[in-house]
C-alpha cells in the first residue's frame, strides 16, 4: 500500500506547493486524483517516484511510506527498484528508437528471452503497437505513444504505476480504449494505479476511489460512484448542473466563485 501522510512540498525551498497531502493507494486498486491545472497533482505524483528531487522540490513535512519502505528520501532510481513506475505527461517516447528499443529501455530484467516474453506480454495489451514494432516511435500517432509509455513502464513489473493526464490531447474512443486496457493489466497483473486526470469523467469510469485537489489540498474525496454523484464534481469537473444541464461558458466564474468546498 502507498500511504501519503500530512506531505508538504517545495520548491526551492520557497515555494510552498503541497499543503498537507494525505492519500491511500491500496494495493490491486486504481485510485484517481482529479483537480484543475495548477491543483498539485503532478507535483504530487513527483514526490512519490522521487523525481522532485531532480527539480529543486523537496517533501518538507510529512512522510509518504510503500509497502514498508519510506520513500520521501529515497532516488528514483531505488524507488523505480521497489516498484514504483511514473509515466510522464506528454507520452515521453524515446523519438529515435523503435517500438521495441523503446519496450527493451523499460525492462528491469536482464535475460533476452525475459524481455521478449515481457515485450509479449506489453503486445497482448496493445495489439496496434504489435503492428508497429519496428516503427520509429517519434513517427507514432499521440494514442500510440500514450500505449507505448504505459507498455514501456509495464515492462519494469511496477507494484504501482503513476499515470499522469493519460487522456491529454486523445479523441474520447482512444482514452476510453486505452483506460480499459489500464483496467485490465489492474485485474491481470494486480498492478494499482494512481492515475492523475482533468478528465474526471474518464478516470471515474475506471477507478474505485478519488480524490479531488485544489491549490495544493485534498478538498474531496471518496468512492468513485459518490464523486460522480456529487454535485460540485458534476458542475466543476462533469459539466453539468445540478439539474443535469450543462453550464455555459458564462457561468464559469459564478461557479469558480460558489464553490462549496472552499467555503
């Protein structure tokens, strides 16, 4: 299990970024964190894979532990070890390597007949890619790199894999199709997932549990059946009314301003 307790972050040791972040991740679930631009999550998921420390950042108060292990201290490198894999938003392909340089990059294991067994394995989740094994990657479509860098952190066998705005910039079929596949490698291989999202409607439709932040806190969180039902969550991050019509552009700021959790 990833458990986040009372996590400050900064940046510089200034920038006060976290605000006492405190979330579960039990293990075999898929967990999704929603939140605007600006809300915390990627810093959030940074803290947990160790990347903040390459970016100035630092958990100053609080303690993030996994399955025993506490983290905030540890590199990347030895917290990638005990299995915890990030996916980067933008689909961060190697561009000069192919389809499956760039399975081969995300492999922990050392045999040859290991990696092709994995890489196997990556291919039965996504077909297409299959197709395009020799393909340079920096050619792929935006949906086939997204499948290539969740293939390439499979490869690494994560307990718990980061999964930051998978559905940025893809048509509605694709990220339905491709977090179906992110709900099936949940059931096959008991991975969990924290998977970081604007698209709240999506990442709901595929996690048991959410949270909702907001300027660096926790604001909300439960089932994901109740966040659906909520009302804030239907009106900021679902797009309806409380009547079930969608708000105009207009409304925006009424409803930026009328938000009960910040009340």
């Amino acid at each position: 299990m990833l458990k986040l307790s009372n996590v400050e972050v900064k940046y510089v040791n200034v920038i006060l970024v976290l605000r006492g972040i405190s979330l579960e991740v039990p293990d075999g679930s898929v967990i999704a964190m929603l939140g605007a631009n600006g809300a915390g999550k990627t810093t959030t998921l940074k803290a947990i894979s160790g990347l903040l420390h390459i970016e100035d950042g630092e958990v100053t108060e609080g303690s993030i532990e996994f399955d025993g292990y506490k983290t905030d201290r540890m590199s990347p490198e030895d917290i990638s070890r005990i299995g915890i894999i990030q996916v980067l938003e933008g689909r961060k392909v190697l561009g000069h390597l192919t389809v499956d340089e760039n399975l081969v990059v995300g492999s922990l294991r050392g045999s040859r007949s290991a990696v092709r067994k994995d890489i196997g394995k990556v291919y039965s989740y996504f077909p297409r890619l299959k197709d395009l094994h020799k393909r340079t990657s920096g050619y792929l479509s935006g949906g086939e790199q997204q499948m290539l860098v969740i293939g390439r952190a499979l490869m690494g066998h994560p307990k718990l894999m980061l999964l930051d705005e998978p559905s940025l910039g893809l048509a509605p079929l694709l990220v339905k199709e491709i977090l179906q596949v992110v709900k099936r490698i949940n059931a096959e291989e008991k991975t969990s997932f924290l998977l970081v999202e604007q698209n709240a409607r999506a990442a709901l439709s595929v996690a048991e549990y959410g949270y909702v932040m907001e300027s660096g806190r926790i604001v909300l969180d439960g089932s994901a059946d109740t966040l659906k039902g909520n009302e804030d969550v239907k009106e900021f991050y679902l797009g309806l009314s409380e009547v079930g019509k969608r708000k105009s552009y207009r409304e925006i700021k009424h409803y930026k301003r009328r938000k009960r959790w910040l009340s």
